[in-house]
C-alpha cells in the first residue's frame, strides 16, 4: 500500500495533466472554430507541456514507489490488493453478532438492534477511502478503528435497555453525518 504522500502527489500529478489536457483541447477547439491567433497555438502547446509534465511526475511518483510499479499503480486508482483481514473469533454461547460498514460519511446499516444482557461481536468494515472508527457513546466505552479496506471485531459488553448513538470519533466525520443509533432491548 503506498503511503500517504505518494498518494497525494500521484493524484497532484495527475490533476496537473488533465488540466493540461483541457487546455491544448481548448487551443485546439479555437483553431477549429476559426479562432486562428498567435494565442490558440500557445494555449495548445502549454496545454501539452503541461500535461506531458503531469503525466511524467505521476509515472515518476508510481515508479519510485515501493514495490512494483503497475501493483502501486493499481493501489492508487483503487484497484489494488485488499488488505488481509483476520477472521471473526468464533463466538462463545450467548454472544450476538452485528456487522458495520463504514463508506465516506455514512454507516450502512445506521440503525442496529440488539438483545439486553447479551454481550455482541461487533465487525466493523471500512469500505470508505479515509480511516474511520465505531464509537458507542453514552454507554461503555468501545470503539472500533480500522484503515481504508480494514476490518476489525470487538466484543462489546452487554448493555442495558435503550437507545445508543454511535458515530465516527474522528473529528468532522459525524458532522458530516456518520452516526447512527443502537436500540437495546
């Protein structure tokens, strides 16, 4: 998995060649429409240089990365490898199981149901492109953190009837509208 700053150039980079592509595509449309001025050329050879520039730096930034270029390559437009993720430990008796998933700003499901007095294994999938966690609030304390493309399971303690909120502890995301609530039964 590239890191962080190889990302964000590559994409940097990226962004630069299209903006170049749309301006020799802009110097090109003016000659075609009969714009014909020292302007349209050079608005189509900048656009070309730049984008020429653009997509030299984001294969430069694919090639010096870490491990094969088309594997780093994949990774960046999403296609990469997924993470290994460890199986669920197996439940023990009277354990409830309730499966999360988290995508850029939202739960799916956000609104779970559980037993009272029964402790529930809680999986957590982050199927969204930036770290999330699942926080109860107003009951113990549990949260769940796990990196794009990671899972991760707990056990959360039996709760006592009602209505919990949980939410994405980092900050901005449950603004943003990542909660939902836990009805305890």
């Amino acid at each position: 998995m590239p890191s962080p700053a190889t990302h964000t150039w590559f994409w940097f980079f990226g962004a630069v060649c299209i903006v170049g592509i749309f301006l020799a595509a802009a110097g090109v449309l003016r000659r075609r429409m009969s714009v014909i001025d020292r302007s349209s050329r050079f608005l189509a050879g900048v656009g070309l240089l730049i984008a020429l520039i653009g997509l030299g730096g984001t294969l430069g930034v694919a090639v010096a990365a870490p491990g094969s270029t088309v594997d780093t390559l994949s990774a960046m437009v999403g296609h990469g490898p997924q993470p290994f993720t460890a199986p669920a430990p197996s439940p023990t008796p009277g354990e409830q199981k309730l499966a999360v998933t988290g995508v850029d700003f939202k739960f799916e499901p956000n609104t779970l149901t559980v037993s009272a007095g029964r402790p529930t294994v809680v999986t957590f999938d982050n199927r969204g492109t930036q770290p999330h966690t699942f926080t109860i609030e107003g009951g113990p304390k549990f949260e769940l953190q796990a990196d794009p493309g990671g899972s991760r399971s707990g056990t959360l303690p039996a709760l006592k009837p009602g209505t919990y909120q949980f939410i994405c502890s980092i900050p901005g995301h449950a603004q943003l509208g990542m909660t939902g609530t836990l009805t305890v039964r």
